[in-house]
C-alpha cells in the first residue's frame, strides 16, 4: 500500500504512530488485537477528513495485521470444552463484533467512493475492497450461524451487490491476493463459495462442524458451478440483488438479471473419493486444509451432510409428520432427565421447577418440531439431551436437539425421538453407584424360564444414557429393574454428547 502525507487530525496518519500500532498488534492477546483494532477501525469510519484512498489503506492494514488473531480467536471459541454461558458469549461477541465492525469499515469506504460521482479509487484496489468485504461479510454471516442466528438481510444483498458489481466492472473472475500468504481467489469465488456453505442446512450442524463444512466448501469449489442459465441439474437460486441467503428450487422462480443458480457439479464424486480414502487410511488428508488435526469420526459425517444436503433430490424422511399445536414440557441434561424419571418411577410428587414450556408444531414417530421462547435459554445447542413430556401424557420421552434456528421472537428446534419409554435406574459398577436412563429397554423372558436354566439363543441388547465420566468400555454392571437382575457388558458407544455418552449393552439376565 502507498504511504499519505495528507492533513488529517487522525493519529494513524501519523507514520510513526501508525507504525507503532501496526508492529504492537501481533503480540497481542487475540483478544485484547481484536479490541484494539475494533477500536480504531471504529474511529476510522468518523474521520470525513482524511481522503478515502488512504482511509482505505488504514484499514486493509489493520485487517492484515489482525487477521491471524481473529483466526486464533476463533478457534479458541471453537474448541473449548464445557464453557460457562458468560465466557462462551464473551468468546463469540468479541469474534462476531469484530467482524461487524470491519464490514462497517469496508463499507464505509465503498460508500464513499460511490458518492464521488468520481474514480476515486483505483480498480485493482477497489476489487482488493470488495473481496475483503465480501470476505467479512462471509465472516459475519457464519459466526451468527454459530449461534444458530439469521444474519441480517443487508449482509446478504451486501455480497450479492459486491459480486454484480464486479461483473459489470468484468472483474468477477479475476484472480487476486485477497489476503498475504493465502491462496489467490476471485470475488465470483468468494461469492460461490458463502452461497454454498449456507445452502447447507447449517442448522443441523454444530460450531465446529459449521467451520469444517466451511474448509470442505473451499476444497471442493473446483468442482462447484455458478451460473446465470437454468439448468435442470440446478440446485439452489439466489437473487443477488435481494437481501435473502439462498434458497432449494422447488420451484422455477421468476426470472430477474440478478438470478444466479448453484450446483454441487462433480462435487459429489469427490466426496465420495475424499470418503473413501479416509476409510482406507484411517486419516483425514492434509491436502483437505481443514484448519487443524481432526479424526475420521469428526470429519466423515460432515463429508455425509454435505452429500446429503446437495442432492438434486433430499433423502425422503422416515416417518410421516403431522402437523399439531400443543404444549410440551421439557427438562434438559442427564441429571435433571434421571431425577425425573426416578422420583415418577418412585411415585413421588412431581418436581416442576426445572421444566419449561415449548410448543410442539409437528409429531412423527422419529420426533418433533417445536417452537422455543428463548428468552435466557442459552443452554440450547445441537446435539442437548432432552426430556420431553407432551401435555396430557402420562409419561417421558427422551430426546436429542438435532436441528436449532433462532428468530425475533424465538428459536425452532428439531427433536429427534431416542427413547419412548426410559427408565431412570442406578447400577453397581465394581462397588461404585452409576446413574443410567435405559432406553426402550425390550421385554424379557419370563422368570421361569431364566430359573429352568434353558439357554437363551437370542442376544438381548439395550441403549442407555449416563453420565461421560461414568462409562467404562469393557467394565460391566449389575442393576435391578421392576424386580429383575440384570448385567449390562458394555458393547459400543453410539453417540458422545457434552457430558454423557450413549451406549449399547448386552443384558445378562441374573434372576
């Protein structure tokens, strides 16, 4: 970038001083660079006194210099374990307000550069503008998917004004260093490659598989087409003049000069290639770039949800939804699941203080849809174990939270039934007591059968929910339910949750 002698009362204007603060940012705390440059970018936007080219310079200067703390920030928010619900906000609102405030400054500096009625900035800086923006707007919008948040409509319109103007300019194409020591890219490529992510029924996914899905879209982009031509193979649609994310075709929509349209191309054979060599070497490939060193069992299923979610046609569901309006009473964790089960199980008097109330919109054998007021509820996330009871039953359902949106007024979540009729039971593993919810636990054969000594040909198996801490592969435990000893041998996990893990066991039935 060039250097400015011009008269500005801002003090990054001043060589010195700019250099001091460009040279003191990286060794900085993420977060303390991220504030800090917050700030000034902040600033940066007030000062209608300093010309728009080195306005602009500032401010790619700044962005350069904090890039690499924003990328730590962020993957500290990523990877942390059992974060508090203050500490989790601190880490995501100082990612997601940086972000914000960088596409502020970005969009300051078109703005004004529109308004001249004048070039006043050169073409190949101002291409250098509108892929950084469309960068932090892309920044923007994943981190309010993080927290399962619709990102404002102007950002969208934001990216797609960006991208028209590039092909009007004849730019969109041309591939430039959007950032130092990062792989070349083009403004029609960044815009592909944010359309397609957030086609992805992020909604289903977590924080951390968001940002895989994210690494995975960059690697298959080769693969990927863009276009403005109908096309029956086509996908999804957007309107890149409107302020909406993309959208599946079910329909052909109206025809406008902004449509473009979106499809996976030969992306899905390259799924399946990248799937295939990770079963055979039992190891994600470098080449795939993910950010950091993740497991098969990490990486596979987002590869799946990927292969899913582009087909020309979604996998048809299970079971039959039915639309309801009813209310549901929920309680969430394992602790609060087992005491509830346990104290109904005893035939004591219900303890309500921990339920809360949701709206159950669609049943189906396999789970439920249900509005969510939020409010202060921030313990909902992908992947939460839940009790559910709907008004007028008699009994518990146990489920997991696979799908999570947020709105003005509320979330939506998508339940999925795992257990219609759990027991809550405490087990003696090697003398220490061990909580457990045994799911759907089958009917067993009757006492006199086990007293003759018949042998049993058929396996009998049962899923339960306990506590993380509390498995132990290869370790069985005895337990009594509804008068019955029963051993439970360990066979596999089938799921791990935050702080429990579902497992399949072998019942031995002792009496």
């Amino acid at each position: 970038m060039g250097w400015f002698s011009l008269k500005s009362s801002h003090p990054l204007t001043d060589s010195v001083e700019l250099k001091r603060v460009l040279e003191a940012l990286p060794g900085l705390e993420p977060a303390t660079a991220l504030d800090e440059t917050r700030t000034w970018l902040e600033s940066l936007v007030q000062a209608e006194d300093m010309k728009i080219e080195q306005c602009l310079d500032l401010i790619l200067r700044l962005d350069e210099a904090t890039l690499g703390h924003a990328r730590r920030f962020g993957r500290d928010y990523l990877m942390a374990q059992d974060l508090g619900r203050s500490e989790e906000y601190r880490l995501w609102n100082g990612n997601h307000s940086y972000w914000a405030q960088l596409v502020a400054a970005y969009e300051y500096c078109l703005a004004r550069h529109a308004s001249a009625g004048k070039q006043q900035i050169n073409p190949l800086l101002l291409l250098l503008l509108q892929a950084r923006l469309l960068h932090a707007y892309a920044a923007g919008i994943k981190w309010a998917q993080f927290r399962h948040t619709p990102a404002v409509g102007y950002y969208w319109q934001g990216a797609g004004r960006i991208y028209l103007a590039a092909q009007a300019a004849g730019a969109e194409r041309k591939i430039i260093p959007i950032y130092p020591n990062t792989a070349e890219s083009s403004v029609e490529r960044e815009y592909l490659l944010l359309l397609m992510l957030h086609s992805s029924s992020l909604s289903n996914l977590l924080p951390l598989e968001v940002e895989i899905a994210e690494r995975l879209v960059a690697y298959l982009a080769p693969q990927l087409v863009f276009t403005d031509q109908m096309d029956p193979a086509n996908v999804y649609w957007v309107d890149a003049a409107r302020p909406l994310p993309p959208s599946r075709i079910v329909r052909p929509p109206e025809m406008t000069p902004s449509l473009r349209f979106l499809r996976p191309g030969t992306a899905l054979e390259k799924i399946v290639e990248i799937r295939t060599r990770i079963t055979k070497s039992g190891a994600v490939p470098a080449d795939l770039q993910l950010g950091g060193q993740f497991s098969p069992q990490v990486v596979l299923p987002v590869l799946e949800h990927l292969a899913q979610n582009w087909q020309s046609q979604l996998p048809q569901r299970n079971h039959q939804r039915h639309q309801v309006r009813s209310r549901l009473h929920v309680i969430h964790g394992f602790a609060a699941i087992h005491a509830k089960l346990s104290r109904e199980g005893a035939g004591a008097g219900a303890d309500n203080s921990a339920e809360e109330t949701w709206i159950a919109e669609d049943v189906s054998l396999g789970g439920m849809g249900a509005e969510v007021p939020l409010g202060a509820k921030e313990w909902i996330r992908i992947g939460a174990l839940i009790g559910v009871q709907p008004e007028g039953g008699d009994n518990w359902l146990v489920g997991l939270i696979r799908r999570f949106s947020r709105g003005e007024g509320g979330g939506s979540v998508g339940i999925q039934t795992i257990g219609k009729a759990p027991q809550a039971v405490v087990a003696d593993c090697g003398g220490l007591p061990t909580h457990l919810v045994l799911l759907d636990l089958p009917a067993l054969p009757p006492a006199e059968v086990i007293a003759s000594g018949k042998l049993l040909v058929e396996i009998i198996t049962v899923d339960a929910v306990l506590e993380s801490s509390s498995f132990e592969a290869g370790i069985p435990m005895t337990t009594l339910v509804t008068g019955r000893a029963l051993r439970l041998r360990p066979q596999t996990v089938i799921e791990h949750g935050t702080d429990f893990v579902i497992a399949r066991f072998q019942i031995d039935i002792l009496s």
